[in-house]
C-alpha cells in the first residue's frame, strides 16, 4: 500500500501491520517491538524522505513462515548526512533494538528502504516451517 507521507500515516500504517502480527499469533511483547520499529521507520520517511516536497510512503508486510516481513520506503531524496531536520538520531537504533534483523537500502531510483523481519513467538503451526 502507498499512504501520503504525512504525519497521521505514523499511526495507520503501525495499527495495520500490528494487526496483521497479532493475526498470526504474535505476543503482547512482541507486537510492542513490531509497533515501535514499524512507526521509527514511517515516520523516518515521512520527516526525511521529503522535506520540501509532497510524496508517497510505501508499506509491505507479509506473514511467511513464522515470520512477519515489512518494507517501508519512501521515493524521496535518499540518505542525506546533514538534515536540516536532523531529529534525534534514535529511529534505526530502535529499528534494529526491536527486529530481528534489518536493512537499510537505497534503490537505483532513489528513496530509501528500510526491510525488518521479526519472528512471530506463538505463531500458528500452519505458519511454521516444518
């Protein structure tokens, strides 16, 4: 789903992907990880991919396996080192805190991508890789 880069998003795209963890037999403990790291990487794209301009952020998230994967991204101005809005510097120490493994990416058009994976604790067997 693509959702406005706007500060509201924040909220909507952690209620959705927390859903879906909870769907799939997430813990309380772990559903708190995947909200916090899920709104540290939408707001990221939504205070940094686009300071000047209007734009889109870009959300997928999948359960596979026991796991929950999300991509946030963003087609904005990539990865600059001095932001005119430097924020605090905490979202992708929390992202990798709260994940079980990440990566940030720049793609060839531009943007950024952030990709989490978190292991489901509780998930459904049909959702187990056997």
């Amino acid at each position: 789903m693509s959702y406005p880069a706007v500060a509201s998003t924040v909220a909507v795209v952690r209620r959705s992907v927390a859903e879906l963890a909870e769907e799939q037999g997430a813990s309380r403990q772990r559903l708190d990880s995947v909200r916090l790291a899920v709104s540290e990487a939408v707001t990221n794209a939504v205070e940094h991919g686009y300071p000047d301009s209007e734009g889109q952020v870009h959300v997928t998230a999948m359960a596979l396996h026991g796991q929950l994967l999300v991509l946030v991204a963003d087609d904005g101005r990539g990865i600059v080192e001095h932001h005119q809005r430097p924020g605090l510097g905490l979202g992708l120490p929390l992202i990798a805190e709260h994940s079980d493994h990440w990566m940030l990416a720049t793609p060839p058009h531009g943007g950024v991508q952030v990709e989490m994976r978190f292991d489901l604790e509780d998930a459904p067997a049909s959702q187990l890789v056997a």
